[in-house]
C-alpha cells in the first residue's frame, strides 16, 4: 500500500471534490468516540499495522461518523503516520475502486 504525503492527500481531495479528508497525524487526537473494528499487518513492514475504525462525531458534537482507516509504520495504532476519514455513505464506491485496483493492478 502506497500513501501521499498529507499535503499531497489534501491537495488531490481538492482536486478531485471527493468527499474522502486525508489527515497525517499531527499530535491531537481527533474528537470523537473511537472504535478499533480491525488491524491488519501492513506487508512489507517489519511492525506496520492498517487500522480499521469507526469514529463517532469525528469533527464535534453533531457531526456523522466516519471510518477511520489508520496506518502506523511502527505498529503504534494510536498515532498512525497516516490516516484516512471515510464517511460511511462513500464505503461502497470506495469498496468498489479498491476491488477494481486490486482486480487490475495486483500481482
């Protein structure tokens, strides 16, 4: 798995108007209820994890709940290097290019 550098990510989000806010972690911890659903050994790491979580009112108090999809290089999950909000109305269309990537492109 290959992730843009933050300003990178919040650059393509712009460009592209999608819905799907890039964050590399910075220090703070986002609001929100957070809910380990997952982790996932990162290939080609000696200790990287994929965290899979939801985050409820991510942004404050009314806001939706988002999937957070967290990568840590050296196994932390509570600080990745990079993290990814989902929200939850997205998940299908994301499912769905990340199946078609990895139907096209895996080896």
């Amino acid at each position: 798995i290959w992730w843009l550098s933050t300003d990178t990510s919040k650059r393509l989000a712009k460009i592209t108007s999608q819905n799907i806010k890039i964050y590399k972690k910075i220090g703070d911890k986002m609001g929100g209820e957070h809910t380990t659903i997952k982790t996932i050994k990162l290939n080609g790491t000696k200790k990287g994890l994929i965290s899979i979580a939801n985050i409820k009112e991510p942004y404050g108090a009314g806001t939706e709940p988002v999937v957070s999809i967290g990568i840590s290089l050296k196994g932390n999950i509570s600080e990745p290097d990079w993290k990814a909000h989902i929200p939850y109305e997205n998940l299908d269309e994301l499912i769905g290019a990340l199946k078609e990537a990895k139907e096209k492109y895996a080896k």
